[in-house]
C-alpha cells in the first residue's frame, strides 16, 4: 500500500498483484496509469490521473473518489480501459478527452459522472450495478456505441453546456419511420380543364 505523498511525475504501470492507494493522490495526478490483466489497482483514498488503460481491475472503495480527467489534445487525451471496476466508490470522468470502456463491471455498485469530455460504453454492463446511477453534468457527453444500458439510471444535469447522452445504435429497419414521397409543387399539379 502506498500512504505517503509521492513527488514523481510519471506514470504508474501495475504488472501482476495489488497496489493500493492509501492517501489522497499517491499517484501523479498528471501521469497515466496501466492494470494489466490479472493485476489490480485498489484506490482507497480519493485519486485523480490523466487517463487509464489495461484489462485489469480497478476497486473503488465506498469511501473514495477516483478521477480520469483527460487532456483535450496530446498524450492521454483518448484512453481505452479494457478491465472492469469494482466495489462502491465514485468515478469521474473529468478533463476534455474521451475514456472508453469495454468490458462490464458487476461488481461496481458506485456512481459515475461525467462531468467533462466524452465517456465512451461499448459493452452493457459497462456502468456497473443499476444501484447508484451515471449522472451526465455540465459539458459532459455519454456515448453508447451499439449498446443499451437496460435499468441504469441516466441524470442529465449542471448549468454548463449541458449534458449530453446518446447511443449509436440504429434502429432496426422495420421501426423506422416510412419515408415520404417528395411533395409536388403546387404549379406543376394538373389543372382542371376550362369550360
């Protein structure tokens, strides 16, 4: 467990085993952090980094904040996590870049909220247990590339731009609307003959 404050600026890259985070902001709050599969990263403090990636596990303790605030451009401005979270923290999806998220995580039962950038969901379960919701505050925008997330609790809220929430998926063609025939402008319909 690391509980003392750490002066590095880098990275932070968990192979194998747990590294827990016993202290607010252990890590670098500007480096990049990696959990490789089998490895994982349990934050019991409140944490923020620049963006996460990796296929491991991240655990969120209830009593805990854990913060990706993404950059808009450069390094760590786009990140894919291909893990799941778990436990009953909160996650915040801050900074202008984009986050996405692949795999579910059902055993997180913590909220999210995007609060800045773009958190993409490709998988269903992605947000977690339906328990404490995902709230889309401010400029924040939640995309659902070709999936439905069922019961989970959606809040659209804050006084910036406002929040944003939309899903990719189309529509199957039969609940599509039926086109229309163009409409025929009034000059050129028949007229009736003269008497």
């Amino acid at each position: 467990m690391l509980a003392g404050a750490n002066t590095y600026n880098g990275g932070t890259t968990i192979n194998a085993g747990t590294l827990a985070i016993g202290a607010v902001n252990t890590l670098a709050t500007g480096g990049d952090v990696t959990v490789a599969v089998e490895a994982k990263l349990q934050v019991n403090n409140n944490q923020m980094i620049r963006a996460l990636s990796g296929g491991g596990e991240v655990g969120i303790a209830s009593t805990a904040t854990f913060n990706i605030n993404l950059p808009s451009s450069g390094t760590g401005s786009t990140s894919t996590f291909n893990g799941q979270f778990s436990d009953a923290g909160t996650l915040v999806k801050d900074g202008p870049g984009a986050l996405t998220i692949t795999h579910g995580s059902p055993s997180f039962s913590g909220p999210i909220t995007v609060s800045s950038g773009t958190l993409v969901v490709t998988n269903a379960g992605a947000l977690g247990a339906t328990t404490a919701g995902t709230t889309v505050s401010g400029p924040g925008t939640l995309v659902l590339t070709g999936v439905a997330v069922g019961a989970e609790p959606v809040t659209l809220a804050g006084s910036g731009a406002g929040g944003t929430a939309h899903s990719s998926a189309r529509a199957p063609p039969h609940s599509r609307a039926p086109s229309r025939s163009p409409a025929v402008p009034q000059s050129a319909r028949p007229r009736p003959p003269i008497r």
